[in-house]
C-alpha cells in the first residue's frame, strides 16, 4: 500500500507544476477535499498558499457512523465548532464536543484536532471570504455534471474520444457561468488587504 499511495503526491504535484509552467503565479487560498498528497503537492509548488481543508467533507468523513438517531443533536453540537465567530471560541466549543460525544464517537474530535492545522484556516477571514472557501462543492458540481455525460458510455474508442466528448460538456456547461457573486467587491477588497503584497500591481 505505501508504493500505491507513493503515485499520489507526484501526481498532483506533476498537475501543479502544468499549472505554473502555464502561467499561474501564486495561489492565494486553496480548498482541498482529503485527497492523498494533494496539500503537500501545493505546498512544494507555491509555498505561500494558505491551505484550507473542506468543512463540509470532514463533516461527512466523521460523522458517517453516527447512529440516525443521535445525528441531529450531534451536528448541531458540531456546528458550534465549525460556525464558531473565532478559532479561540471554536477550540473551545471542539473541547465541549470531545467531553460530551467521545464516549460514544471518540474518533470524530480526534479527527477534527488532528485535522485542525488545515481546517482552521478560514477563522482568520471575515465571513463573506469564509463562505468562499470553507468547501469544495462547486468543483463538485462540476465534476459531477461531467460525470452525467460519461456514465451512459462505458466503453470510449480511444482516450481522444472521451477527451473530446468531456471538452464539449465543459464547454455547454460553462456557457451557464453568466452569474457572479453579489459580495465579490467585498471579498475582492478584503483579500487585497489581507494578501496586500502579493496582489500589489493586479
């Protein structure tokens, strides 16, 4: 198993480095889901991105064995964490879960403390940034409307072919992106104060 997982990181970081060679020059704030590899891969690539772990994945990845009973009171324990207006009062509301639910789930504030480095980062952001970067589900959903074309079509005559038929899915489904966030002059403002040196000159 430690050659297979092995493949990851330089996987990721073989999709980083097209990324940079292609122009990209920094990355601000990325939104990672667990996948194996894929933070150190950011972090040997642009090593000033500030790494923020999917909320709403950690949410699903712990909480999955809960009995259906015990979910609704349970979450709403964890809100409290997650939903916390700083890291010093979510810290100690983490504190609470672990003393009221280890008996029972000791596993899911272990994992959160474990985690807390990566999941912690959107606490120093007001909440119009914290809203944009707390989870990955727009990827998701895109990832999701590919996986509808492909899935009646198991079998493609060569890599082109599928290649192309996911091309023209993006590109009906990016003909969609008319929209654009109401509170983007306010997040674009916050981030040029918080990230000043690096968005100096853009």
């Amino acid at each position: 198993m430690r050659t297979f997982f092995g493949i990851f990181p330089k996987f990721w970081l073989s999709i980083l480095n097209g990324l940079k060679n292609r122009g990209v020059e920094d990355i601000l704030i990325a939104c990672v889901d667990g996948l194996t590899g894929f933070p150190q891969a950011i972090e040997a690539v642009f090593p000033d991105t500030e790494i923020q772990q999917c909320i709403i994945h950690q949410i699903r990845n712990t909480t999955k064995f809960v009995s259906y009973k015990e979910l609704k009171p349970l979450m709403a324990d964890l809100k409290r964490v997650y939903a916390a207006p700083t890291e010093e009062i979510a810290l100690a509301e983490l504190d609470g879960f672990d003393e009221k639910w280890s008996g029972k789930y000791p596993k899911i504030a272990k994992s959160w403390k474990d985690n807390w480095a990566k999941l912690s980062t959107y606490f120093k952001y007001p909440e119009a940034v914290r809203r944009l970067i707390y989870t990955t589900n727009a990827i998701e959903g895109f990832n999701r409307q590919l996986r509808k074309v492909t899935k009646s079509k198991t079998v493609f005559p060569s890599d082109d072919s599928l290649l192309k038929m996911l091309y023209l899915a993006m590109m009906d489904i990016t003909k969609k992106w008319t929209g654009h966030r109401q509170d983007w002059g306010q997040i674009h403002s916050q981030l040029e104060i918080f990230f000043e040196e690096r968005l100096s000159g853009l």
